[in-house]
C-alpha cells in the first residue's frame, strides 16, 4: 500500500470514499464535492492506494491539519470493503509521522459520536478528552495523543 498526496484528479475517488462519512444532520459538509476540492487544493489530503489485479484501488484517505504545535487529522476514511485490514491505523501512523515531521508534539482528532469508532482511536493510542462538543447541536469526541 502506498500513501500518495491527493490530487484534483482524485476528486471522483474522493467523493465516492467520503460517503462513507455521511450523516443526516445539519450542515455535513465533509462529503460534498467543494469541500474535497478545498482540502485537496491546501495540500494535506493523501489517499491510500494498493495495485489489484493490475488496477488501481483507493483503499482511504486522511486529511491534515496544523494548528501551532498540534497536527491534526481533519478526516480519516476506509473504504468499506477494506475495513478491518489495517488499513485505518496505517493513516494514523501516517499522521504521527506527518505531524513529527513538522515539529508537531500532539496529534489531534475529532469524530462524532454517530461513527462509534472511540475503541478504534483508543487502540491507536489517542487519550479521550473529558466531555463532548457540539456541531450545530450533533455531539463529537476530542481525542489526542502526544507523539
Ligand atoms: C474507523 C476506521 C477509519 C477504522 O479503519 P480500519 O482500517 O477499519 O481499522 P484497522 O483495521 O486499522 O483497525 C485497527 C484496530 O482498531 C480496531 N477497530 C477498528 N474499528 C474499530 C471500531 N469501530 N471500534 C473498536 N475498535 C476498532 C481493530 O479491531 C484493530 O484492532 P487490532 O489492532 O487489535 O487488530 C474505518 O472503519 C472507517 O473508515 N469507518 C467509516 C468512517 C469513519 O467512521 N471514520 C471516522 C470518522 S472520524
């Protein structure tokens, strides 16, 4: 598996990879087409691709983030048919590096209750913060972990 930065090019990847992310609640944007043009434009969205049968395959994708002395991961996605391969915690391993080699000391990440996927980020090594925040009134975690 290779983890490449995405370009325009990888838009129709994208879109189809990020509605796997889709919730029914107010003002989800992170799977429309002008989200994931803006992101791939700011340079920190990588896609996760394999060579199957002598195809290309788009495995996931996460998107980074910097704020001072934290990286953070903005979106993380596995294609369904890919889950449960390791596929998930090789983007966060990507992220430690990613943010290390920017002179990061904390990585960031922040998911809404609705995945259910705290036991994923907990396996990975990120701490749950106390409490939840909101986004137009739908809950979401805080995790970090110190890298
Ligand atoms: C959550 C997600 C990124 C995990 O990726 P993945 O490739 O399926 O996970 P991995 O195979 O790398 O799993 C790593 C470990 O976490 C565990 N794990 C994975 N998903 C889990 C979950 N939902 N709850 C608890 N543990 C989980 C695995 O069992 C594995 O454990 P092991 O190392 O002891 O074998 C992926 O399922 C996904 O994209 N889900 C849909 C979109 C989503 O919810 N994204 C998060 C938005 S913030």
């Amino acid at each position: 598996m290779q983890i490449i930065q995405a370009g325009m090019e990888h838009c129709d990847n994208l879109l189809e990879l990020n509605k796997t992310l889709h919730l029914d609640i107010p003002k989800f944007k992170w799977d429309t087409g002008e989200y994931i043009t803006e992101e791939i434009s700011k340079g920190g969205c990588y896609i996760a691709k394999d060579t199957i049968r002598g195809k290309d395959k788009f495995l996931g994708s996460i998107s980074m983030k910097s704020y001072g002395n934290k990286g953070c991961i903005d979106k993380l996605i596995v294609d369904k048919n890919y889950q449960g391969k390791g596929v998930g915690k090789s983007l966060v391993n990507f992220a430690i590096d990613w943010s290390k080699a920017r002179g990061k000391n904390e990585l960031l990440i922040e998911s809404f209750c609705q995945y259910n996927v705290a036991g994923f980020y907990k396996n990975c090594g990120f701490e749950q913060d106390k409490g939840l925040i909101y986004y137009q009134g739908t809950p979401f975690y805080c995790f970090s972990m110190k890298i």
